[in-house]
C-alpha cells in the first residue's frame, strides 16, 4: 500500500538526512518514554486517525494498513537500532511526531486513490 511507494522512499530519506538528531542525544528525563514506545504512540494516533476518518474501509483493508504499520515500525526499528530503547529528548518526540504526521498523509492519499477507484 505505501512502503512500496516513491513517497515512502522519501519520507526514509528524510529520517536518513535528520539521523544527526537520535545520535549522541541525551534526555534530560531518564524517566522519558522510549524512543520506540513515542514511534508506537505516534504512529497508533495516526492510525486510529485513519480509520475513523474512513469508515467506508473494510476489514480486510483495515488489515491491510495495520500490516504496512508494521512494516513502517520494522523499518524504524532497523534505521534506529541502536537508541530505539533510549529515552526519548524533546526533540526527538516532536521529529517522531512529524514523521508520523507524514506517514499518515500517505495512507491518506492511497486511502483516497483506492476509495475512488471503488465509485
């Protein structure tokens, strides 16, 4: 549905040129969430975002989103292996935020694209 798109391989590529912000970052909260439990958070938002908005998805799409969700964590957990498990800055969680925010655009748009192949 969209790991396999040119605008997924772009939204990577961005993560790729802001890797700077997850390497040698220290939270100020050692008590902070993770990295990984704010990507899951975020990305869960974002979800559930979806499918509220789209309540004409079936089941069987529905399924299909949850299976590119996580195939889009897989691929954070791969990119930020080694932090994943670091409490998480400020400004890491506000990056996870708009990474978030991007891949939901995405789903948006093939959501769309699919939606209007139906009619």
């Amino acid at each position: 549905m969209v790991t396999n798109t040119e605008g997924y391989i772009h939204i990577i590529e961005y993560l790729t040129e802001h890797l700077s912000l997850f390497e040698n970052s220290v939270a100020v909260d050692k008590n902070a969430d993770t990295v990984m439990s704010v990507i899951e958070r975020e990305l869960s938002e974002q979800i559930i975002s979806i499918c509220g908005q789209n309540t004409d998805l079936s089941f069987n799409q529905r399924n299909a989103i949850i299976r590119e969700v996580d195939a889009v964590v897989y691929d954070l957990e791969e990119i930020l292996s080694g932090i994943i498990n670091n409490p998480v800055t400020k400004e890491q969680s506000n990056f996870i935020n708009e990474f978030a925010t991007l891949i939901k655009n995405l789903f948006d748009n093939e959501i769309n694209t699919l939606l209007s192949q139906k009619t």
